[in-house]
C-alpha cells in the first residue's frame, strides 16, 4: 500500500472513531436532558407532564395521626425529572437542573378489599423544588422553593423560612428526604 494510501485510510478510521466518540456522548447528553422551563425572573414554568417522570415515593399524613389536624392531610406524591434521576443513578448527587414535583392527592377512601388503610382520592395542588447553581448562586445549596396557583403559568419562589429552612434542618440529603424515598436510596451508586 502507497504511504499515501496507508494515511488516507489512518485518517478514515480516525475521522470513524471520532464520531463514534461523538454518538456516545451525545447519547449521555440526552439520557440527562433538562426539564425545567423559567420565566425571565428564574421562576419555573407550572411543570405540566411531571407525571410521565419518575415517580420516587409517596407519603401521608393522614389527620388521624396527627390530633384530627394535619398540616397537610393528603398524599404528597413526588416525582423527579428523568435527566436528573440518570444523574444520580451515576453519581449520587443531585445536579444543578433538578426538578422535584411534590403533588397532593386527598385521601379518598379508608377501606378497600385489600383491607383498612389509607387510598388516594383526587389531586390537589403541586409544590416544586429546583436545584440550579447559576439561577440561585445564593441560595443554600442552590435550591429554590416554588408554590404554584391555578391563576398564574409559572411558581413563586417562597422564602426560605417557609420551606427550605426546615428541609436544610431535616432532609437527609442535599434538602431532598432520601430516607423516605426507597427509589432514590436504592438507585444510588454503592448503596
Ligand atoms: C416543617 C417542615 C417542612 C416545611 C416547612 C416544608 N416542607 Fe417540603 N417536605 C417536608 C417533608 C418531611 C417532606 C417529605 C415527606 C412528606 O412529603 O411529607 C417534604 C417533601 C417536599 C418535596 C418533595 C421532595 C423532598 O424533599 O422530599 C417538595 C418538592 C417539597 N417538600 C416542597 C416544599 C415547599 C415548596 C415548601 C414551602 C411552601 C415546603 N416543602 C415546606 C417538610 C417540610
């Protein structure tokens, strides 16, 4: 073979294995696509197919066990943005663009053939929780805490004394309750 011929072809293949390298990393890229949508003020976007994503627990505090007055009787049923769930199944950290929806479902009947217990009734409302180191550089651990109402296409971003105050205090990790979410504990790299 010519020395000519012989580099054209070192140049084939190595052009070959560049996009072969360029494929891969695309494919990581999109496994860890970003969800959230924010206004020009960094609120988020009222998260509308939160449902689709994956769901990682559901807890309730029925009044019942709580002297007939709960803060929040009905189920919140938390869901996590797919990107940010690949992230942390590589990882174990939450990444800046993670999206956390946390959305109320009543308590609906208390008996069902399965026995007496607790069984969702209708949705309520959602809250949401995001992660995002260059939106909220201030915030402790770059988290932001949003209510949403049914009048307003985006969250307000809630002070830190409503809601992320007692999550820093009590949440196992980063702000997020890991230790009630088996989803989470059990995708984490090493556990
Ligand atoms: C007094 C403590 C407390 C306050 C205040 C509080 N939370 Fe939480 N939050 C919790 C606990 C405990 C859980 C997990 C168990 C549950 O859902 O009951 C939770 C769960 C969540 C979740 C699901 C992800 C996670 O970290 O578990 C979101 C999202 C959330 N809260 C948002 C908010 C928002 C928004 C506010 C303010 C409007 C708020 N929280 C105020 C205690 C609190």
């Amino acid at each position: 073979m010519s020395k000519f011929k012989k580099t054209l072809l070192g140049s084939i293949s190595a052009l070959l294995l560049t996009g072969m390298v360029g494929v891969a990393t695309q494919a990581v890229a999109s496994d860890e696509r970003f969800y959230g949508r924010f206004t020009q003020d960094n609120e988020l976007y009222t998260p509308r197919d939160y449902r689709g994503w994956i769901f990682i627990g559901s807890s309730v505090t029925p009044n019942e066990l709580n002297d007939g007055a709960a803060a929040f009787p009905e189920f919140h049923n938390v869901y996590i943005d797919p990107g940010s769930y690949n992230h942390w199944k590589r990882t174990g950290e939450f990444r800046s663009g993670t999206v956390i929806v946390k959305e109320l479902a009543s308590v609906g009947a208390t008996a069902a053939p399965s026995g007496n217990g607790y069984f969702q009734g209708d949705f309520g409302g959602i809250a949401a929780m995001v992660k995002n180191e260059k939106r909220y550089p201030d915030n402790p651990g770059n988290w932001a805490y949003f209510g949403f109402s049914a009048d307003s296409n985006h969250g307000a971003i809630q002070d830190e004394a409503a809601c992320s105050a007692c999550h820093q205090q009590n949440a196992a990790e980063d702000q997020v309750f890991t230790q009630f979410y088996p989803v989470l504990r059990a995708a984490k790299p090493g556990e």
